[in-house]
C-alpha cells in the first residue's frame, strides 16, 4: 500500500485554499478601491468648500459703485461707469467683479486655459482659488436681474459650480459635485 495523496485530494485542497484565500483577498481590494474614492471625493469636497466660502465672504461684503468717473470706477460698461451696482458679470458669463470693502477692484472667474477658479485684484496677477489637480467644468454666476438697482430687492448673487476631481485619475476615482447657492450682499442695500 502506499502512502500519499491522490491527484484529486491535491486539486481539492488547492481549491479549498484557493477560495480561503481568495474572499479576504478581494475583500481588500474593494476596500482600498472604496477608501481611495472616499478620500478623493473628501479632498474635492474640501477644495470646493474653502473656495464657495470664500467667494461667498467677499461677495456679502461687496459695496456699491459710487463712482461715475470711467478712470477710477471699478465696474464699467461701454467706458462708463455703472453708477449704484454692486456686481457685474464678466468675461461671458465666466465670472464676477465688484468692489470690496477695502475698495478694491475684485474678480473672481474661471479661467478656461487651465479650469480653475481664480481671483484678482485691481488687475493684479490672478491668484488660483482651486487646486491644480481639480477641474472646474463650469462655473456661472446667476441672473444680474437678482441685482438689478431698479427694484427694492436686496442684490444677491447665484453661483453655479460643476467641479471635478483629480486629473489623471481612473474615472471611477473622479468624483463630481454640482454645487448652486446664493448669496445676499450683507449690508442692507434697499430705500429706507
């Protein structure tokens, strides 16, 4: 008689281990892949949210256009001023610019050659807001009616933000927000 094991006993512990292994294996994978997308979809979450607020905290503290001097008025249109507005879309829609409380000429807008939100100031080098590796798909600010200065509506403004995450990336791991909120101006901007 001989001592050993058959061919089929082998196949059948090999496949044994194969399945015992083979679950926990799996397991980890789909957890790390289900951790890499949580953290990426965390640190667009992040960018978004420190850029919204942001542009929101300037935005409430924008001050009306008192100016009717072309050369020292910060919203112009045609080369005139636009005497008692408080905002002014830009570059096609594509961005924002009023006055802030430091009575600095401010702009916050999407600059296509890179998708990313940016911000200057009295026509200074723009300043990017977002991170490198996001992509802004769109970024639209709502109706210049919310603002309009024949009414006695407060000004406020709606921003519409579609951004995604990490270039580079598998799809899978790019995360997407689509983002629209409004903001009124803080100080009260009504007739009395």
């Amino acid at each position: 008689m001989q001592k050993g094991y058959s061919l089929i006993e082998v196949l059948v512990a090999v496949g044994i281990f194969t399945i015992i292994i083979a679950a926990p294996t799996g397991f980890f994978v789909g957890s790390l892949k289900g951790q890499l997308k949580a953290l990426a979809s965390q640190k667009l979450l992040d960018n978004t949210s420190y850029c919204l607020e942001y542009i929101s905290r300037s935005l409430r503290m924008a001050k009306k256009e008192l100016s009717t001097d072309p050369l020292t008025a910060c919203l112009l249109q045609g080369g005139t001023a636009l005497y008692g507005y408080n905002y002014q879309i830009t570059r096609g829609g594509d961005g924002l610019k009023f006055k802030n409380y430091k009575n600095e000429c401010q702009e916050f807008f999407l600059d296509g050659s890179d998708n990313r939100l940016k911000e200057s100031k009295n026509g200074a080098t723009p300043v990017a807001l977002t991170s490198e590796d996001l992509e802004i798909i769109s970024f639209k600010i709502g109706p210049a009616e919310s603002w309009d200065q024949d009414d006695t509506d407060q000004p406020r403004v709606t921003l519409f933000l579609k951004i995604k995450g990490a270039k580079g990336q598998k799809s899978e791991l790019r995360p997407e927000i689509k983002i629209q909120t409004v903001i009124s101006q803080r100080d009260l901007d009504v007739p009395y």
